[in-house]
C-alpha cells in the first residue's frame, strides 16, 4: 500500500495541470495514466490569457512560446462571404500578462507540463497502468490499478482522487454522476493539415466560421504550418466514408490541395454539450472533460479544464495541509459549474449560428445579420457563490497580472499562492500584518487595474481570481481581518458567499 495526498485519474493537459499544482505545493502525487505515451495527433488547439498565466505559474510559459501562435480575429460569414460576427482580439499584451488567445499544438503542451513535473520530487507517474478499484471511505480513498503490458496490480490511497479522464470518464461512472445535457449535439469532420514546404496556399490568416447551410465549417491557423477545419456532417453521411481520404480532399477543394498540404489527421467528432450535477461525492472529485463538455466554437473546452484545476488544486492543498476545513471544498462545484455554463451556452448560441442547415433559416439570419453584424467579445463571468467576498461587487472576478516596475510579471513573485496586491503606501501598512506575499506595484499597469478597481489592495487567490479588496488606506484595517479569515491564517473559516 502506498499512500499518497492527491490521485490524479488521466494524464492529459488538466490532469497534468492539476498535478503540476499540487506538487508545486507540497503534496504527494501520483498520476494515474492507461496509455505509455502522449497521444500524438493535435486535439485542442486553442488557449486563452488565463490559461497561459497559469503555465507561466508552472514554469513552462516562456518554452511554449515559440511554438503558439496569437490569434487575433475570428470572422463568422455567410455563404456569400457577408459578415455576421466580429470577433476581435487584441494582439499586444492585455491584463493577464499575456496575450488574449493562442493557437497551440497540444502534444507540445503536455509533453511540457510533464517535463516540469518529472522535475518534481513528491510526484509519481504510472504510465500504462488502468484504474481498476475505487472505494472512497472516511479516512482516504483505496485504488486498483492494473500495469496493463504485466498484469500486475497494487493497491494505492490517497487522502483525495480527481478524475481527469475525459469525456468517457470511468471515475465519472463510479461515482455515478449524471450529466445535464444542454441539448446540443452535432457530427463534426476535424481535419488537421500540414502546409508542405514552399505552399502557399490563399488562406486566411484567421480563423473563419463559414455560415454556409450547404456545410458549415470552420477553418484555424494553428502555430507555424498547421491548419484545421472543422467540416459538418449531414445525417446521411457515413463517418467511415467522410474520413477516406479521397473524401476529406473533395471537401477541402475550396481551400487547398494535395499538392499544398498533407493530411495530418481525419476524425469524425460529435460535439457535446453537458455538465455533470455534481461534481464531487465524499473525496473524489471531477475535473475538464469529465465534468463538462462544450462545443469548439469558443475554443474553451481546455481553458474550461485548466480552470477546473487551478480553482481546485488550492483548495486541496489548504484542506490536506490543514489550513481549511473539508467544507471548503465544496466551493469548487459551486464556483465553477455556473461559470463554465456560461461558456457552454455562449458556444452553444454560436454554434446555432454556424449550424444552420435550413437554406429558408439560413436566409432570415442573413438578412438580419448583415444588416447589424455582432461585435462579439468573451464572456468573463463572475464565479458562481464561494470562497470570496459576495458584498464586494469587484470579487469573484478574475484578478489582472500587473507588470512590476522592472518589466517582470508580479506572479513571478508570487507562485501559485494568495497574494496581496497593493499601492506601495498600503503595502507598506499591510507589511507584516497578513500572511500572503504582500506584492507593492508602482508601474503603470499596477496603478491603473487598482484605479479602475478604486482599491488601495486587492486580495488575490492562488487561482489568481479577487477574494476581497480594500477601498481605501482607512479600510485596510477591516481588510487585514477579511484576509486573514479568508486565507485561513486568522480565526474562522473561508467566507461562502
């Protein structure tokens, strides 16, 4: 038997996310993986500014960088090319530290998230090994696992479980958790492409959603030579026959050829949209696709998971290192199930848009349409009712990363911890009167997220997202006592809003 704080079911991007976090903390590891080595086709190509925050946190940003590319726009038109949704977004460097959205390429991704975890001693992989027990009791969970090339079994226990593994989750069934479906389900051709050297095939430098009721579609630039689409499929149509290869150039003869590009991967998706009710039951909890599953339209479905990891991962390790009671975990379903709907519906909204097959439809939106295109912009939501202030209208949102005077990200001097954001004249007061990494900023970004906050400090979670601010150097007394309750080193418990 060996024991462990934390079992991480799934060794995907969240499930690597999520145990980077934890042992960057502390706790002992373990990750529990059925498959030897990544899988190494693309699958999701899209991360935003939050998530890259987070993998700066890990230590992995700056060698991610040179293989992502910034996207900039996507453009929704119609079969004639009229637009109907702008998205724009910003190519310099916004709040979060970084830019707003990436294209990547997700084998790079994890085998960067495992290289920093192999670096860490209190972590333990078992590759090829399938979970075949789970029985969660009042002290920790016991699990089976199965070497799967040995047969070989051995009994783990771990003080908590997440299961991280994906969409078909077999910790999802254990725990016998049903999934709200938001009604929205749809056959889709992915196909990732490799520009051949030389090619220079006339394609968008953006993404482009083709409204066209004939076949919707999407087409991706990912980084350097890659490209995606994302080709419907009617009811009639045969997955088997939609992947041939014949087939899958028929349909991308408006974009390019043979001669310009290879197949890298064809593969027939059903687009999902679901949310598990309840995302935890006693010490095993649910994290990205295990719990939630959204269409693409929005490029969220991982950002969604490297939320639920980063939301998480703090919370466990205050409970396992006995800062919080275990009540503190129940703010994780509450916080994040609301926010992640929230994206669930806005991509479901704009896939009813891309997805109309009806000609007659498909010519009402046009005409409606064209005439008042929709600037569109990402959702930011609150999170749903947890462990931050609820009086406090600035709480409950996701914190900006300021720029220190010398250039660096005020993270960089945090980790992934609670911090204390704050003018230098109420840092300085603040100074030795609360545990979290008091951070002072005088830069120009610092001075004008706290201005447009009009707070003299701001509390920030290890998830980076506000828990309490303060408005002013006369307030920063009763701030003092908000932070010590809601970090756990005062007396009481973290507030639930």
């Amino acid at each position: 038997m060996t024991s462990y704080d934390v079992a991480v079911i799934g060794y995907g991007p969240v499930g690597a996310t999520l145990a980077n976090l934890l042992a960057l903390r502390g706790l002992r590891v373990v990750v529990v993986e059925q498959e030897t080595e990544i899988y190494p086709l693309p699958r999701a190509i899209q991360f935003d500014g939050e998530a890259m925050r987070l993998f700066q946190t890990i230590g992995i940003a700056a060698e991610l960088e040179p293989d992502l590319r910034v996207a900039a726009r996507m453009h929704f038109i119609d079969a004639e090319g009229h637009t109907l949704i702008d998205w724009w977004r910003p190519t310099d460097i916004k709040p979060q530290g970084w830019n707003t959205s990436y294209r990547f390429h997700q084998p790079t991704l994890e085998a960067a998230l495992r290289r920093r975890l192999a670096g860490l001693p209190n972590a333990t992989v078992l590759l090829g090994h399938e979970l075949t027990g789970l029985a969660d009791g009042a002290e920790g969970v016991a699990l089976g696992v199965t070497d799967r090339a040995t047969g070989e079994q051995a009994e783990l226990s771990a003080s908590y479980v997440v299961g991280a593994d994906g969409a078909r989750s077999l910790v999802r069934r254990i725990m016998g958790t049903t999934l709200d479906d938001l009604e929205s389900h749809e056959r889709w051709l992915v196909v990732d492409c490799l520009l051949k050297d030389g090619a220079t095939p006339d394609l968008d430098e953006e993404s482009v959603q083709y409204c066209d009721p004939r076949r919707p579609a999407t087409y991706v630039p990912g980084p350097h030579n890659r490209r995606r689409w994302e080709l419907m499929l009617h009811e009639h149509e045969d997955a088997a026959e939609m992947v041939r290869p014949e087939r899958v150039w028929e349909m991308l003869e408006p974009w390019l050829t043979p001669a310009e590009a290879t197949i890298e991967r064809p593969a027939v998706y059903t687009f999902h949209s679901v949310v598990a009710r309840g995302w935890a039951k006693g010490r095993v909890f649910l994290a990205g696709d295990a719990c939630h599953q959204t269409p693409p339209f929005m490029g969220q479905g991982m950002c969604a998971g490297v939320r639920d990891a980063a939301n998480l991962a703090w919370k466990l390790v205050e409970v396992v290192q006995g800062r919080a009671d275990a009540d503190l975990l129940d703010t994780y379903e509450s916080e994040r199930s609301p926010h992640v709907r929230t994206f669930i519906e806005t991509a479901v909204r704009l896939g009813s848009v891309i997805s109309t097959t009806d000609v007659d439809v498909a010519r009402e939106r046009d005409l409606r349409m064209r005439a008042n295109p929709e600037g569109f912009t990402t959702p930011a939501p609150r999170l749903g009712a947890g462990a931050w202030d609820a009086d406090d209208e600035r709480a409950g949102h996701i914190g900006e990363q300021p720029f220190m005077a010398d250039g660096t990200h005020a993270d960089d001097l945090v980790g992934y911890d609670w911090a204390v954001i704050a003018t230098p004249d109420a840092a300085a007061r603040l100074a030795g009167t609360v545990a979290p990494r008091v951070v002072a900023v005088d830069s120009e970004s610092g001075r004008d997220w706290l201005g447009r906050l009009a707070a003299e400090a701001v509390l920030v979670r290890p998830d980076r997202y506000v828990a309490a601010a303060a408005d002013s150097v006369e307030a920063l007394d009763d701030f003092a006592v908000a932070v010590r309750r809601l970090t756990n080193t005062g007396e009481g418990s973290p507030t639930a809003g």
